[in-house]
C-alpha cells in the first residue's frame, strides 16, 4: 500500500514535468499582452476629447492587461518565463516598472510566501494580514479596531491599491540586502521619470485618468485574487510542526475556475495550487498540469460566484480548521465564555 508521503512525492514529480519554459511562448504571450495594451492606452488618450466616461471604460479593459503583465512579472521572480536567467531578470524589471512593482524586493517576499504559505507561526511576509480567532479574543480593542478596518472590503480592496503603489511598493524592508535596495531605488527612479515624461506629454489631468484608472483596477484585481486563492471557508492552515508544504499548496490554495476571457487576462493564475506546489511552471503550462495530474484536481473550487462569499471570512477558527465571519466568531466566543463559567 502506497504511504502518504510516497503520494506526495509522486505528485510533486508529476508537476515537475511541467516546470519547463517555452521561449517561443514566452514571447508570444509578451506580445499578446503588451501589444495590446499599449493599443489601449494609446486609445484611451484619444478618446478624452470624446468622453472621459469612454476614457474610464477603456482604461479599465487595459487594466487586465496591466494584470496580465504582472503575472509575467510575477514568473520572472520565479525564474519560470525564461530559461535564461538574465532574460528573466530584465523582463520583469521592466514588467515590474509597467506594473509599480520593484522586482527584487517582491521576488524575495514572494519566495518567503511560498515557503510559509498557511503557516500560522510564519505569517507576515508576502501575506494579506490574518488573525485566528483566538488571537482576536487575545487582542486590544485597538488592535480589533485595526484588524476590522483592514479587512473591510472598500479599505482592502479600494485603499490598498493606493497604498500599495504609492507605499508598500516604494520602500524596503529594514532587512533588505543592497542588491535589492539598489532595485528598488532603479525602479522608482524609472518609474518616477516615465511618469515625469507622460505628464510633459499629455498633461498631468490625462495622465491621472488614463494611468490612475488602469493601475487603481489592476492593484484591486490583483489584491482580490491574491485574497481570494488563499481565502475560502475550508482553506488549510497549521501551525508550524504540523505544517506540510504540499497539503499548503493544494488545501490552502484553491482552484479559481474563471471564463476564458478572464482567465487569459489573469494570466492562468486560478490555477493556483498548482503554482504554489510547483512555482517553477510557467503560467502557460498551470492548466495543463492541473487537466493531467489527477490529483490536483481535488483542490477546493471557487467560481465567479462563489468567491463572492469569502468576503465575508475574517478570521481563521483553529479549533474548527475553516474561516468564520465576525458574527460567527462573536457566537462562538459568547459559547465559550458560557461554557467556561
């Protein structure tokens, strides 16, 4: 009888076929993104003399394009788009300035992400912010206040892409080695100076709309599928010696079934318990491990529908290994304080 340990490695061979870049692919799919949002773009500004809500709608069909490019980006700091190393390195700082994202300081975080990823004693790098329910029993009134306010939809999802772009993505950590600061300042310089040049070009009312728009829906798309392939009642998390890499990547990473169209404009990314169980499969071969790999087809699904109730979880029930809303963890810890006196 085969063990469960020979299971996981049977899987994580099964993937590792998949993990094989396609150079002519790859090139392809810079082409079927950037082309045609700079097509878009260009676009957008023309029709400002027409109707800025026409600008507005343009802007918001090229932020799926801006979304798309991240996931290039997003594969360069794997080390997945490119065989070549140093192909891999000048795409996605370029992809990273297209996006506002510094490529060395996200490649380090994000690597941390997949290495913790629904691990409840290495939570805080690379994560959406998450308390358990016994530590929101544990917390201040402040610290509830806080993680309340953080968890609104219209704060999470309307002010985090401000304050990503604008903050988070604009400073170091405090442990940063050179190499990644120096990136970081390279890349809020060219940001900055093609943001400059735009403005001089197109004025900075044009800029604002055209640019504003695009980025503002493309940071929100991308926090909601980052909330959304980690968020869902059932998802798996452990606390560190019981944690297990594989049943993070494919319980504690769901399979987000999306049209077509917006599963090319999110770059196969709903795909995610195979990425995180294998982060080095290009974008371009996710759907097809997953079709292949039988197992992977047990992760938890979510659709268009369905996620929409994720909204609703806040905290992590330990007890109960699944998300609760607030109105459920305040039930539950009136029934304990019940029970305990």
């Amino acid at each position: 009888m085969t063990s469960f340990t020979e299971k996981k490695n049977q899987l994580r061979k099964d993937v590792a076929q998949f993990a094989k870049s396609d150079t002519r692919k790859s090139i392809m799919q810079l082409v079927n993104t950037l082309g045609p949002l700079l097509i878009l773009w260009v676009i957008a500004y023309q029709t400002i003399a027409i109707s800025p809500w026409i600008t507005v709608g343009v802007s918001a069909i090229a932020s799926g394009f801006v979304v798309r490019s991240f996931i290039i980006f997003h594969d360069c700091t794997h080390g997945s788009f490119f065989k070549n190393k140093k192909a891999n390195d000048i795409v996605g700082f370029w992809t990273g300035v297209l996006t506002s994202f510094p490529y060395e300081k996200w490649k380090r975080e994000h690597t941390i992400h997949h290495a913790t990823s629904s691990n409840l004693d290495k939570r805080g790098i690379g994560d959406i912010d998450m308390l358990t329910l016994e530590e929101y029993k544990e917390a201040s009134k402040l610290r509830r206040f806080g993680y309340r306010m953080y968890r609104n939809p219209l704060v999470m999802f309307g002010l985090g892409p401000l304050y990503m772009v604008l903050v988070l993505n604009r400073v170091n950590r405090k442990d940063a080695k050179a190499k990644e600061r120096k990136n970081t300042y390279l890349t809020n310089i060219t940001v900055v100076a093609i943001c400059a040049a735009m403005i001089y070009l197109v004025g900075w009312q044009a800029f604002l709309l055209v640019q504003g728009t695009t980025l503002f829906i493309a940071g929100a798309l991308g926090i909601w599928l980052f909330y959304i392939q980690h968020t869902y009642e059932d998802s798996y998390f452990e606390n560190d010696d019981e944690w297990d890499y594989v049943k993070a990547a494919v319980e504690g990473s769901s399979y987000y079934k999306l049209p077509r169209v917006l599963q090319f404009l999110t770059g196969n990314i709903g795909f995610h318990h195979v990425h995180h169980l294998s982060p080095r499969v290009p974008n371009y071969n996710l759907e097809k491990a997953h079709e292949e790999v039988k197992p992977l087809q047990k992760a938890t699904t979510i659709t268009l529908v369905t996620s929409l109730e994720s909204i609703r979880y806040k905290l992590y029930d330990e007890e109960n290994q699944k998300f609760v809303t607030f109105r459920e963890a305040s039930e539950r810890l009136r029934m304990k304080n019940a029970v305990n006196i």
